[in-house]
C-alpha cells in the first residue's frame, strides 16, 4: 500500500460520523439501470464499505440504490428480509467501494438501527 493510500484511508477514517462494525452480507447495487452483486464488508448508521463483483464504471458522487439481503439474520422488528438503502458513492478504489446512505423508509431505517445493535452487542 502507497504512503498516498495510507493517507487517504486515515482522512476516510476521520471523516466517519459514525463507527463502523463488520457485516458480511450479499447486496444489489443499482446505479441508473445498471445493476452489480455485491458484498457487504462493514456497516454504520450512514455509511458502508462494499465490495462490488464484476467490472463497473462507477465513480466518486454517483448515486447508488443498494439493497442488503438480510436472510441469514433474525431480527424482531420487521419480518422484512431486505435493507433498502439510497446515496451516493463517496470513495472507488477497483472494486472496493464506500458508500454514504441513508434508508429508504422508516422501517429501514427501524431495521438498520436494530441490525447495527445486533452486531455490536455480538463483539
């Protein structure tokens, strides 16, 4: 890793208004009509890290729809197996990509918060 890229993932890390735990997840990215699979590597209340499969051409500042699959996860609010969350792209470095958000609806958003709980009292 370049002194540029260290820098760069320090000034990313300082920019975070919220902490970010470890979740991986499947995902959809939708950009126009364009759609990706995804991993999902992390997760805060307004931002994650995505790892996209495939060749893309996106970049810093598109819009992005995502979708995380939550089958693997029980939660006890929503019986909804699905994250739907909007934003915009606010890093690409290849097929590594940030992501800042927010949820669709207030159910996601009800999902979201009880998801990051579920993770952060399992660590």
């Amino acid at each position: 890793m370049s002194e540029q890229q260290k820098t760069d993932d320090i000034n990313d890390e300082d920019k975070r208004r919220h902490p970010r735990f470890p979740l991986r997840a499947y995902a959809d990215l939708q950009y126009s009509t364009k759609k990706w699979e995804a991993h999902v590597l992390d997760l805060s209340e307004s931002g994650a890290r995505l790892a996209i499969l495939g060749e893309h051409m996106l970049q810093k500042g598109d819009p992005l729809r995502v979708h995380i699959e939550l089958e693997e996860i029980n939660l006890l609010t929503s019986p909804k197996k699905q994250l739907s969350l909007h934003g915009r792209l606010v890093h690409v470095r290849e097929h590594l990509l940030g992501f800042e958000f927010q949820p669709d609806t207030p159910i996601d958003k009800t999902i979201l918060y009880e998801l990051l709980t579920q993770i952060e009292n399992s660590q």
